[in-house]
C-alpha cells in the first residue's frame, strides 16, 4: 500500500473524513481515544462527530453514562463507550498491573491500603460521586497520603479491578476539567461481553485505526508482542489484510461529501500517537517538536490531506494567536476553518 493510499484510508477510519453522526458514535467507533488531558479528549470525539459540536454536548454523553474515563491501557486514560469498559480491562488489566507494581512497591501501596481505600470510598461515591479532590480529602481521613501520586494510583488500582471510573462532569464555570468518581457497578447500566475480548479488541483497533499492523496495536494497547500476535490469530477472518501484516477493517465508514481537508487535532490525538512508526504522518524532523517530549507531552497538531504540518494551542485557536506551522498550508482558509471550529466547540 502506498503512503497516499494508507493515509487516505486512515483518515476514514478515523473518522476525520467520514465523521460520525453523535458523539456516542464516534467514541463507539474509535472504542477508545486518549484522555488524560480530558479537553483534548473530548474535543478529539467533537473532531470526529458532524456538525457544529459544542463541549457541552460530549459533556451530556458523559453525565448520560454514555461514556467514561478510566485507566484502559498503558496506564493512561482513555475515554471509552461506558458499555465497553467491562471486557477491556479483562483484556489489559493485568498488564497494567504487572507495569504498575515497582511503582506501587516505592508508594507504600499494598493489599492492605487498597482494601481501606475500598472500604472508605464505596459509600462516598454512590449517588453522585465525588471530584478528585473529595476523593483525596477522603483518604486522608482514613490514614492515607494521597501526595506524591499514591492518590492517583490508588485510583488507578480501583479502576482496572473494575471498582470505579470517571463519569459526570462536575460542574464549574468556564471549560471544567473535573469529572466524578463514581462505582462503576452504579453507573454503568449495559455492559456488553464479546465472545473473545482479546480478538475484539484487535477487531476495534483496526475499525478506528486501520490500516495498521500488529506493532501498532502492542503499542496502542499496551499488550505484549505475543499476546498482540495471538490477537491478530484470534481475529482471522474478521478483518481483511491488505498488504502484509497490514490490516482494514471489513466494514468502512463511507467518505463524505466535501469532507475537510485539514483539520485541529487535540493533543495526543488518536491519528498522530496510536502507531508503533510515527514516521507516515509526521515528518521525522518535526516529531520531537510534536513529540512526545522530555515531559511526556504530545501537542495539538495541524492535518492536511493526513500529514502534519503545524502544531496549535487552545489559545492559538480561541485568541486568533498563529500556530507553528512547518510549511505554508496549500490552503490557508482550511487551516482557519479547522481552529475556527474548535473555538466554537470551546466557546459558551
């Protein structure tokens, strides 16, 4: 397949030219889109949904219980179909785990003080749950420090048991980036189970991301060569190879009619960071620009016709502030529409 062909194809299956009709839809089809900077995340669904999408509307889906936040892979957050959430973490909860447990061991954290954490949070968080910050302020009074990130581990832990998640967006004025804990018994209604989780996740991947190979997918999701590879056995037959170890998904979202052809993508966006070789969207002297950097940071990036051309802010987009381009766009006025459409997204 060659580089025009595969980025064309990516760009579908991303849904950056063939854009779902809500939300809900868009998360359904990518299964999971990175999160931990929670605008970025959801701005990423809004990039991927037609229309004119406000923040307000993904906030709905995550108050709805449509969506979730939690811990899927690689010890990151992701934002995930709350219905899914279930068999993902059968898939790569004890991954997580293993990678987890030097860290775990330096933070004092053990059986024990996951155990009162339990005991402590399951009854604060129904009914609504609780911010991060309640959360914390809740196991200080039971003897735990959450400093130093033994809170977020702990939360972390909680999470790929399969106790808790983020759910509703807590209420604040301007762009909030708080969500509720909650349990995750409580909140989420449907919870579906596929017949071969770990052959479905593979299935999904490539539905949200393909053309792809088994590399991309150990990265993406966090698994081991091995497993990925049996992944990809288990999967025979439910997806289609195009080029060898290069995989599509059988079913295709279809392009549509006048779709952009640039486009504002969040921070660790899907289509720049879910790929084993950068290389085929960014050039290779761009990408410590793009990174991830020192810091672990990977930056909002600027797309046309599936290439990176330039990095942005939220500023940049909401205070008419220029974004870093690394050559002149062949069309500016895409390049204006792109970030005029997140301001609109962001604006009240």
């Amino acid at each position: 397949m060659n580089t025009a062909t595969l980025l064309t194809e990516r760009l579908r299956s991303h849904r950056l030219s063939a854009p779902a009709r809500t939300v809900t839809d868009a998360a359904h089809h990518m299964l999971a889109v990175q999160s931990q900077d929670f605008t970025a995340g959801r701005w990423a669904l809004a990039a991927r949904t037609r229309g004119p999408v406000r923040l307000r509307d993904v906030d709905r889906a995550f108050d709805r219980g449509d969506l979730v936040r939690a811990w899927t892979m690689r010890g990151t957050l992701h934002t995930v179909p709350a219905r899914d959430l279930g068999w993902m973490l059968e898939v790569t909860a004890a991954r997580q785990r293993q990678q987890a447990v030097s860290r775990h061991r330096q933070l004092g954290i053990d059986d024990g003080m996951v155990a009162t954490a339990v005991r402590a949070l399951t009854p604060q968080l129904r009914d609504g749950g609780r911010t991060r910050a309640e959360v914390f302020e809740i196991l200080e009074g039971v003897g735990i420090d959450p400093t130093g990130q033994r809170g977020i581990h702990l939360l972390f832990t909680l999470t790929i048991d399969g106790r808790i998640c983020q759910g509703p967006v807590a209420a604040r004025a301007g762009i909030t980036r708080d969500q509720r804990f909650v349990l995750a018994e409580e909140h989420i209604r449907e919870h579906t189970r596929p017949a071969d989780p770990l052959a479905e996740l593979f299935v999904r991947y490539i539905g949200g991301h393909g053309p792809a190979g088994v590399a991309d997918f150990a990265w993406w999701s966090g698994l081991t060569l091995g497993q990925s590879r049996e992944a990809v056995e288990r999967a025979a037959g439910r997806v289609d190879e195009v080029d060898e170890g290069l995989f599509v998904s059988l079913q295709r979202p279809r392009r549509a009619t006048g779709a952009a052809t640039v486009h504002a993508l969040p921070a660790f966006d899907e289509y720049y960071i879910s790929y084993a070789d950068r290389t085929t969207v960014c050039a290779p002297e761009h990408l410590a620009t793009v990174g991830p950097g020192k810091n672990g940071m990977v930056r909002a990036t600027l797309i046309e016709q599936g290439r990176v051309i330039g990095c942005w802010t939220h500023a940049s987009a909401t205070r008419d502030a220029p974004p870093e381009l690394f050559a002149e766009p062949a069309e500016p006025a895409a390049v204006e529409a792109a970030l005029a459409r997140f301001a609109h997204f962001a604006g009240d």
